[in-house]
C-alpha cells in the first residue's frame, strides 16, 4: 500500500521527490500480494482412502485455500489395508505428520506407506 508518508517530507518544501521512497512501498505491496497468493495442497493416499461424511471413500483431497509460506502436514488419518502410513512424499522428501513444509506454488503430497 503506497502511504503518503512514504515520500520524503522535504519535498513539500524544496520539491524534490524521494522517488527512492515510492519505489520501496510499491515493490513492499507487489511482495505483499506475491506472498499471499493462495496455493494448492493435494493429498494422494497413493492406494488409501479416507472416509468424508459428505463423499464418502476418497482417494485424495485438496487444499486450496492456502497462502504461500510455512505449513504443517495435517494428519489426515488415511487407511490402507496391511500398511501403515510412513509419512507423506514430495521431491523426493518424506514428511511426517505435524512437520513444517514450504509452500512456493502448488504441491502434491504423495502418502508414503510400508507394509505392517
């Protein structure tokens, strides 16, 4: 959000511009919104399920009103006949439930299952 304040107070008076100024609180809004953008996360039960009251069986769910940033893996609580859910992959990453992961952009959270 460009402020008022933003700009040199001594412009007023000489009438110099602290263009400087304008150019930090526009770029500030534009990373602002870059920052803000909503993400989507899938979770795929990678041959799972969970049970939704209002769908039933599902083989994966999205996410999509999430802002970029940190976000912790939810526990979905998906099953899979005789396994059990190791964590959830992406990139080559194994994340457990409750870790931290980085969202730049739209992911795929693959569930990662070892036989019990």
């Amino acid at each position: 959000m460009l402020m008022a304040n933003s700009i040199s107070a001594s412009a007023a008076t000489t009438g110099k511009w602290d263009f400087g100024a304008i150019r930090g609180s526009v770029n500030g809004a534009i990373q602002d919104i870059v920052q803000n953008q909503e993400c989507r996360i899938t979770y795929d039960f990678n041959g799972g399920s969970i049970w939704d009251f209002s769908a039933g069986f599902k083989a994966q769910t999205e996410h999509s009103c999430t802002a970029k940033g940190t976000h912790i893996v939810e526990d979905l609580n998906p099953t899979r006949f005789m396994y059990k859910l190791k964590g959830w992959e992406c990139d080559g990453v194994v994340y457990e439930v409750g870790d931290d992961i980085v969202l730049t952009g739209d992911v795929t959270l693959t569930a990662v299952w070892v036989r019990k």
